[in-house]
C-alpha cells in the first residue's frame, strides 16, 4: 500500500509540472496539440498508478520526453508562421460581409444548429445582425457585429457611425503578413513609410503591428531578452 501512495504522489507532481509547463490555459482555449499531450500525459500517469508491478520508470521516461517535444514545438511555433499553420491550423471565415460561408462550413463540418447555438452564446440571436464570424483554431467563434448592431460609444452620440474595419495583424513577430495588407488594398511600401513615421528601421523590429477597426496604424516594439 505504502508502495502505491508513493508511486500516486510521484507521478501527480509529475503530470502537474508536465501541465503547468504548457502555460495557463483553460481547457476550451487549448490547441489541438496540446489536448493530445495533456492525454497521452494522463494516460502514461494512469498507467503507473494502476500496475505496481510495472518500473515507475517506464511512465517517468515518457512523460519527460512528451513535455520536451511539446516544449521544442511550442517555440517552433513562435517562431515560424508556416509551422504555426501546421500544427494548429488557421482561423476560417465563417461569415463574411453578413454572408455565410457555405463552402467554409461543409469544410469545417459545422452545421447550422451548431453555428446559431455558438451565435447566441455571445448575444447574437439574429444572424442577420453579424458582419463577421471568425472561427478561431481552438474551435472558438469570434464575431464582430455589423455597424449598427454593435453596442453605443460614447463616441457615436450625435455622430455618423463610422464603418468598421475587420482588424488584422500586418507584422506577427518581425514577419510581414502580405496577406492582411492585401486585404487592407495597402502593399509593403505603404508599411515601410507607417515604420518610418514611427522611428523603425525594419520590421523585424516589430513584435505585431496592425490597423484599429477606426483604420489607425498601432505597432509594439519587441522587447529585449533580459537573459541576454
């Protein structure tokens, strides 16, 4: 017995590092990658607890090396955008420009009892009302509601309502993303002289920079690595 509670304490710290080194994430947020480790985890944990007869070892060695290439795919993925589309996919366009995507759906094989159900989650009762539906690759929607069913502003009293512009991202992590400034009808001069306005040499420079919904250029710098 006394074999088992130590064999229980052991492998429950292991899996609650192996867990806390994917970050703090809720369940719903986590990326399809990183739900397969946290159950191949707890599985190779299950396994140690449930058979004294297997070496503690063998539930060790796996759950280590599970969190190092979780780890090594984790900075992959800050680093490189095509590896970012590999392993967890990209957002789809559900909705756009108040129309749904019938294609896009059928592709993502959601239905419409499954779209509306997800519409009203977030307030939305009235498909009509929405300019965009984003599904996001943690299998999330993101809506933006047209002008005039979006919530009032203090800034819309007494004024035209000003028509909103679906924001995007034009530099993720010092790489220009093309396609967004495609969207926006600007190209990469147009960004290099929103750079120059602002004091930056290059984009690699920039940790994300983008259009506000009112059609304004905001940018971060990246920050310096303190260990360095």
């Amino acid at each position: 017995m006394s074999i088992l509670l130590i064999r229980t304490v052991i492998l429950y710290f292991l899996t609650l590092a192996a867990v806390k080194i994917m970050g703090k994430r809720q369940l719903g947020e986590l990326q399809p990658f990183e739900l397969v480790v946290i159950l191949i985890i707890s599985d190779m944990a299950s396994l140690g607890i449930q058979s004294n007869t297997t070496p503690l070892i063998n539930s060790i060695i796996p759950i280590v090396a599970i969190c190092l290439l979780q780890i090594s795919l984790s900075l992959l993925n800050l680093k490189s955008e095509k590896a970012r589309y590999f392993v967890c996919g990209k957002p789809s366009v559900i909705i756009k420009n108040g129309v749904i995507d019938q294609s896009e759906i059928r592709l993502q094989r959601i239905n419409l009892n499954d779209l509306t159900e997800q519409c009203r989650a977030q307030g939305y009762f009235d498909l009509s009302t929405i300019e965009t539906a984003i599904l996001e690759t943690n299998g999330k929607l993101s809506i933006a509601p047209k002008t005039a069913s979006r919530p009032l502003q203090v800034k819309d009293i007494n004024e035209q309502l000003p028509e909103e512009l679906l924001s995007e991202l034009v530099i993720l992590d010092g790489h220009i993303n093309n396609k967004a400034l495609d969207n926006y009808g600007y190209g990469e001069r147009w960004l290099d002289e929103q750079l120059e306005k602002n004091g930056i040499n290059k984009p690699e420079e920039v940790f994300i920079a983008g259009i506000s919904e009112d059609g304004e250029f905001f940018y971060q710098r990246k920050q310096k690595d303190k260990r360095s």
